[in-house]
C-alpha cells in the first residue's frame, strides 16, 4: 500500500543475529502456538526488553528475513515480530518515510488478517493494548511528521505525496481501522449486554475462545476517542466510548492495564473541560490521578513508569485549570487528589484566580495532546509548520473561553461580601458603567451552568446544573426604585453521613484494587 522507491535503507549489513536471540524467537513462537500466557507475557514484557538493552540499545532488531527460519516461517507470527521490530524501532532510532510506510502495512495486514481469518490465539491483553496504543502513536507521529513542510527536500516532499496517495496514515483509513475492530469483535453487544461483567471476571480469555479479536475491539474504542480528540473532535471523542461507562469500575477492564485506563481517562477528561463541562472533567482527572496516587508504587521498574509521571503531572495541571475555571469542582476531588494539586499547583491556581492569561496559556502547553491535522498539507505552497496550526486553533478555542471570564472573579468576590447591593454601587466597585455591569452579570449566570453527566451510557449527555455555591439575582427596590444586586449563599453545611458513606465506599474500591493482578506494560502509558 506504500510507496518503497528512492530510499536509503540505512541499517544495511546491521543483520549479524545472535543465536540468544534467534532462540528467543524461536521459544516465543512455540509459546505462542502452544497458547501459553504466562510464558508468552514473560517473554514480551521482559525478555524482549533485555535483549533489546543488550544487543540493540540504538539499533533496530534484526528484520523478519533473518528470523523467519526458526519460526517455521509462520505468517501471523511474522506480522506479529514486524510489529514489535517497528515498535522497539520507533522508540530507539529515527524511523524514516520508508519506515513508516512499511510499518503501515504491516499494521494492515495484521488487522486484516484478523478481521477477515478465523484466528484461534491467545496473547496477552497488555500485549493487545500495546498494539493499539503504537498504532495511534505511529499515526500521530506520521502526522507530526509530514507538517514539517518546510525543513524538507523536494524529494522528500515527492515521496510525502505518493504516501498521499497510498493513503498512508491517512486519518479516515485509521478510524476505520480502529471501527472495523470494534464491529468485528462484537464487543459492544457484549457490554450493552452485562455492562462487562463477563469480561472483567474472566479478563477476556474465554473457554475455547480467542481473546484477541475481542479485546482489541475493546481497547480500539479508546482508540477511536483518542484519534477524535487529537483532531479537536470532542464530541463525537465522547461519543465514542459509549459502551464503557467511565465510572461504574467493578465493570470496567482497563484498570487492569495501566496505560489504557490512563489514556481513557486522560483523554475523556480532556474533552470535557474543552466542552466547558468542568465538573466531569473534574471527576475524570480524579479517577485517573486516584489511580496513579494508588498504583504507582507497583510500577516503578516498569517501562511506562516515566510516561505514567508524565501523565500525572498533565493532568494535575488540567485539574488546576478546572478549578481556576468552575472553584466548586473541587468538592468532587478525593482528598489525596486535593492535597497533591495544592502542593503541585498552588501559585498557578492564585493566579489564575487573579485573570492572569499567561498562565492558562503556560498550563495548557505542557498538558494538551500533541493535536494533529486530519488532512495532509498542501505541501506546494506549505511554508510553515502546519503541526503548530493545528495546536494554535485549540489553544485561541480555549484561550476565547478563558477571556471571556477574566472579570468574573473579582465580580464573584464582591458578590460575596454582600447579601444586597445597588447596581450603580457594584459598577463603581467593578470601574465599568452598569450596562458593561450587566453584561458580566449575565456572563456569571451563564458560565455558572453546566452539562454534568446524569448516570446514563451516553457521556455526551447529561443534565444542566448550576455549578457554584453563589446565587443571586437583579430586583427593583420597591421604596427606593434602585435596582439591586440580592445575593444568597447556596453553600450547603456539610454532615458526618456522606463523609462516611464516601470513606465507606472509597475503603471498597481499595479493596478490588488490592485484588486485581498486578501487570506491567511494555509500551509507553498513553504516549502522545
């Protein structure tokens, strides 16, 4: 499917394979055969990573020709090594065009052969995550990539075009792809059925039953919010993952595989606060952050321990920016959350809270994913940097919101000092005349309701809520004739009986989480 002419292979005479490695393919292959789990994961998790630090530290693994021979030549298991030699490739060297172009079509030709073959395998589910979470990864990558318009050569341009062409990482091509896994697999009529609960109890390996098929569907509806998102498509992102329901946990898999249940929620919780719903973007970030705060001690020797900080800082940062922009939000936080953030972001919060728009700007650089263009360039007349086009639109979308109530904290702030006042009297405070008054009132009244998601399986739907503990509302005074501002307190005295049922049910879920297997990944937790 991809253009090959006109390149440099650039590993050439690499291919001396040593014979620890031609037995670890050769015992992989066997394992994998013979549907041994344990030993399958033992090898790709660990195995496969010390031999890449021994032998190809900065180089690629030894390409299929030169495996295939003690592997009986087996086609599913060739694609299978491909995926891995490119993936350890992507993370280790410089992949160039042709790289990519042929890690696309091994990508292809895995995927259609396991949507259009009966293929009777187990593999490991972290392993299955894995293959979804570099897919998207090389697709983002690629799209990185071919935005550098200007820095390339008009033969690099050329090649970039017959990619175009072949649709090489083309944006539609991959979320058919990624639909395609999800139909086949059944998945959703699975979860519709009993919500997962099968799934979760068995972790995917049914009796006489290959797993593959059906967790990759599973794991590609994360995918596909993923891709949504990254082309600031937050909507139907949401909409997407539909069949999973982010907060019912006893039925939920992706615990279980740490980069998956990061992703999923990172992302979730993105688009919800670039939706302006800051209350579920809240409650996303802190079932994530929870989570992080709870596992991370397992997973310090891992190779997704890095990324996994990554991803917790991000999202602390996100969270900050949650509650700069919806303060009551905090009342959803768990309070290990809540004393991380202070701790993390406690001077940006204060000056957010003071309108200052350098730090919304600051925060969000170093939190959003790396947005992609759905289409190419037009690589004839690109002269900049189309990959920074596709950031600046969501960061001027979310900056507009941002401006929109840079007056609304000091307004909220004397609003809080009085239970009345005149108009005139709050305009001399706020240094504007009363129609401008008017206005930022009815912004505040505005701003203050939210969609918050209402239980059901559609997270794009929800009810409107009024999100603060302010009410107030504009009345003539009836001896005077002055309008005025009349203010009451929503704030409600909290008692002992949530407090506890909180603890009660937070004290259940360490408990499951205290049970669950412990795994590790081999990838990186929700590269992006």
């Amino acid at each position: 499917m991809a253009y090959r002419g006109g390149y440099d292979d650039g590993y050439e005479g690499f291919y001396q394979v040593p014979d620890i490695v031609k037995q670890w393919a050769h015992y992989f292959y066997r394992h994998i055969r013979h549907r041994n789990i344990p030993e399958i994961q033992s090898m790709y998790e660990i195995s496969f990573l010390r031999l890449s630090d021994r032998y190809y530290k900065a180089a690629p693994w030894p390409e299929v020709q030169h495996i295939q021979e003690v592997v009986d030549q087996d086609h599913v298991f060739c694609l299978l090594y491909k995926e891995m030699y490119f993936r350890h490739l992507y993370a280790r060297c410089q992949p160039t065009l042709r790289d990519r172009c042929d890690s696309w079509d091994n990508y292809c030709d895995l995927f259609g052969l396991l949507l259009t073959s009966n293929v009777n395998m187990q593999l490991p589910n972290i392993w299955l995550w894995d293959m979804v979470d570099e897919f998207l990864y090389q697709f983002q990558s690629f799209c990185q990539y071919r935005g550098k318009v200007q820095s390339m050569s008009p033969e690099e341009i050329e090649n970039l075009k017959k990619c175009e062409v072949k649709k090489v990482w083309n944006t539609i091509e991959v979320l058919n792809i990624l639909q395609a896994l999800v139909d086949k697999s059944g998945i959703v009529a699975e979860l519709e059925g009993d919500g997962g609960a099968r799934l979760c109890q068995l972790e995917g390996y049914y009796p006489q039953s290959s797993n593959v098929l059906r967790m990759l569907g599973y794991f590609s509806l994360t995918g596909l919010m993923r891709v949504h998102c990254l082309v600031g498509d937050y909507y139907t992102a949401l909409k997407a993952i539909y069949p999973l329901n982010l907060h019912e946990r006893a039925h939920l898999f992706t615990p279980r595989i740490p980069g998956a249940h990061i992703t999923l929620f990172y992302y979730g919780g993105f688009s919800y606060l670039m939706q302006r719903r800051y209350l579920d973007a809240a409650r996303c970030f802190n079932t994530a952050l929870l989570y992080i705060y709870r596992v991370k001690g397992a997973h310090r020797t891992s190779p997704q321990f890095d990324q996994m900080l990554k991803k917790n800082e991000q999202m602390y940062q996100l969270l900050a920016i949650c509650l700069a922009l919806c303060p009551v939000a905090s009342k959803s936080l768990d309070e290990n959350v809540l004393m991380q953030l202070r701790e993390r972001q406690t001077d940006n919060m204060a000056a957010m809270g003071r309108g200052d728009n350098d730090v919304y700007d600051t925060l969000f650089r170093d939190a959003c994913p790396k947005f992609v263009t759905s289409t190419p360039p037009a690589y004839d007349q690109a002269t900049t940097n189309t990959n920074q086009l596709a950031f600046r639109a969501q960061l001027n979308s979310f900056l507009l919101e941002v401006r929109s109530q840079q007056t609304l904290p000091q307004l909220k702030q004397y609003l809080l000092l009085y239970s009345s006042i005149t108009l005139t009297r709050l305009a001399a405070l706020m240094d504007c005349d009363e129609g401008a008054l008017r206005q930022q009132l009815l912004c505040l009244k505005n701003k203050q309701r939210q969609l918050k998601w209402d239980g059901g399986k559609d997270m794009t739907a929800g009810t409107w809520t009024v999100a603060t503990d302010l009410e107030f509302h504009i009345d003539v005074d009836t001896e005077t004739g002055h309008e005025m501002v009349l203010v009451s307190d929503t704030q409600q005295v909290l008692t002992y009986a949530p407090f506890l049922a909180h603890h009660i049910i937070r004290f259940e879920e360490i408990i499951r989480d205290l049970s669950l297997p412990p795994t590790a990944g081999m990838a990186g937790a929700a590269r992006a």
